[in-house]
C-alpha cells in the first residue's frame, strides 16, 4: 500500500510516499480501505514530534479517515466487512489502508459522501465535547469562536447556532468572514484589521462572553480570558499560533507560550471562571462517550442541523501540500485528501 511516512520530525517537507506492507488486524480491530483523509493540527504536531505520544520517525501519521471495511477481527462484533465507516486512529490514517479498534469507527449514513465523512468526526466531537459536555453552554448564553472559519471552528458555529447560543466569531481575511457570517454566526470580526476584544465589549454592552472556544493561544487567549464573565468557562483545544510554514521555531512557540502565564488557583476563586484543556486524540476510555455523541451528531446532520464545510480537496500523491496549506492556516473549512 501507498503511505505517507514520516522520515523525521520537521515542516511538511519530511513527509515521503513510500510503499508498505498492508496491515494485519488482532481480534478487536478492523482493517479499513481508505477512501477520504481529513487533516488536524494534531497531524502537523506528530509531525512536529511534539504530540504526546508520537513515535519515533520513521511512522506514518494521521488520525482522521473514512472508508471501507474490508477485514475485522474475530472478537469484532460491530462490523463484519463491506461497510463504510468513518473513525480515528491514534496515528496511522495518511495511507491506503489503517486498522484500528472498531469502537473507533462509526457506519457513515447514505447520504454523507466519504469526503464529508472524512471531514466530520474530530470536528463535530470536537466542538460537542467543548460546548455540550464541558462547558455546558445554555440557550441564550454568549460564545466566542476563535478560528471560525477552520474545520472545528465551523462545527462549533453550527453546533451552537442550533442549540440557541448568541456567537461571537473571529476570523483572518474576509473572505473568511464571509464564510462565518453564511454559516450564521451572530457577530464576526476580523482579527487582523480590527481588535476582537474591543469588539466584543463594545458588542456585550461590557458584559463579554460565558464560554470560549480557542484553537490558537497566545496573545489571543491571554485578551480571551480577560472577556470571560463571571462563571465564565474556557475551552483550551489547541495552541495552533505556534505553527509557520515550516518547521517548528521554538523560539516563536516560546513567545506564543509567554502570553499563556500559569494561572493561581485561588485567583480562580474571586473571578468565578474556570478552564478546561482536552485533547480528542489522547482522551482514552471514553469510547462509548464519543459514540453516543457521535450518533447524536450523525442525527443533526441527517436532519440538516450540521453540515461539513470542505475547503479544499487534495489528491493522495499531494498530500505534502495539503499538509503545508493546513499549517499556514491559509485554508478555509476542512482539507481533504482523497485516495484514490
């Protein structure tokens, strides 16, 4: 099989298809022909060498897919072969075929393409787990999203949208914007033309935000955190300010990291606000959690609630692209490969 293997920790560049021996599932794993690949920060951050738990290169990253199951193991009880499925794997997915534990997996409903299949597992999760499950936001309650135009960043502003949350939105070009304010975000803003915090406070009427979801940090959690409201929640996904075009300066993430001091506890206590930090790709033994949510997004979108936005699709053999254009935070909506 065709994979894209990882050679050395660095940018996008040490990324070589190469030719491996299709594996072999154990009894509880299925064995899955690719069809689509969806792309995560979490990809570039393995290939960074700086995911917890990522191997030493030579490995072939990925962690979200869809296709079909051509094997299962003899203690699977879930699927037997020939379905379609979407899943995530801790590693593996940026090749023609991955395995993986079949509680991992979920069938794809007929209507959904494998490239929106591809596009919707870690998005969606990602943002009912932040929203739903640890912040708890009620109807009525004010959201802000960082990166709302990336593929998280739009589930977030679907998903809250439908469950009657007021949303700010912040974003980096207009084109961008524009695609937020379709999605029917309440308020978007600019954030490299105009200052979201000043924005946000003139917008509440001073009174800022109940919950925050931020994919970047940095300087912009550190303005964030200052917006929260009292029994205000903070939802730290992931650090993506930290990322360039190339390899990972250190020196940068060391000034994006400087913005993000450690916080006192009992300063907690007088400001009645909170933070949360989760990580979908190292969250373990909750798989029965994320299958419920998951067959509780899958109805929203059979009911037209929430809908993949695909930025852009690559085939397999430019995968290298795909992986640089995700970096640079270029892209809009989710990036695909498709394996042909």
């Amino acid at each position: 099989m065709k994979a894209a293997v990882v050679v050395r920790y660095g940018g996008p560049e040490v990324m070589e298809v190469r030719e491996l021996p299709v594996p072999t599932p154990d009894a509880n794993q299925i064995l899955v022909r690719v069809k689509a690949i969806g792309l995560n920060f979490a990809d570039i951050f393995a290939r960074f060498g700086v995911y917890p738990g990522t191997p030493k290169p030579p490995f072939v990253p990925g962690l979200e897919f869809s296709g079909e199951v051509v094997a299962a193991g003899s203690k699977t009880s879930l699927f037997k072969g020939g379905e379609r499925v979407m899943g995530y794997s801790r590693l593996g997915s940026h090749a023609e075929y991955v395995i993986l534990n079949e509680k991992l997996a979920t069938e794809i409903p007929a209507p959904m393409t494998y490239e929106e299949a591809a596009a919707f597992l870690v998005s969606y999760l990602t943002a009912y787990h932040g929203i739903v499950r640890l912040a708890n936001t009620r109807p009525g309650e004010q959201l802000l999203v960082h990166a709302a135009a990336g593929g998280v960043g739009l589930a977030s502003v679907q998903l809250a949208l439908h469950l009657g949350i007021h949303i700010y939105a912040t974003a980096g070009s207009d084109e961008k914007v524009a695609l937020v304010q379709k999605q029917g975000a309440h308020h978007v803003i600019n954030y490299r033309t105009q200052d979201f915090a000043e924005e946000v406070r003139t917008l509440s009427d001073g009174y800022g935000v109940d919950v925050v979801m931020d994919s970047v940090g940095g300087e912009t959690y550190k303005k964030s955190w200052q917006l929260l409201a009292q029994m205000g929640r903070y939802i730290l996904l992931g650090v993506s300010a930290v990322t360039g075009s190339g390899a990972l300066n250190r020196l940068k993430a060391a000034a994006v990291f400087s913005f993000m001091k450690p916080i006192f506890p009992p300063h907690l206590l007088s400001a009645n606000k909170g933070i949360f930090g989760f990580n979908l790709g190292t969250l373990t033994g909750k798989e029965q959690y994320f299958r419920e949510a998951t067959l509780e997004l899958l109805q929203m979108y059979t009911q037209k609630v929430l809908k993949p936005i695909i930025g852009r699709t690559y085939p397999f053999d430019q995968i290298v692209e795909a992986h640089r254009m995700l970096q640079t935070r270029q892209s809009v909506g989710k990036v695909v490969v498709i394996v042909s």
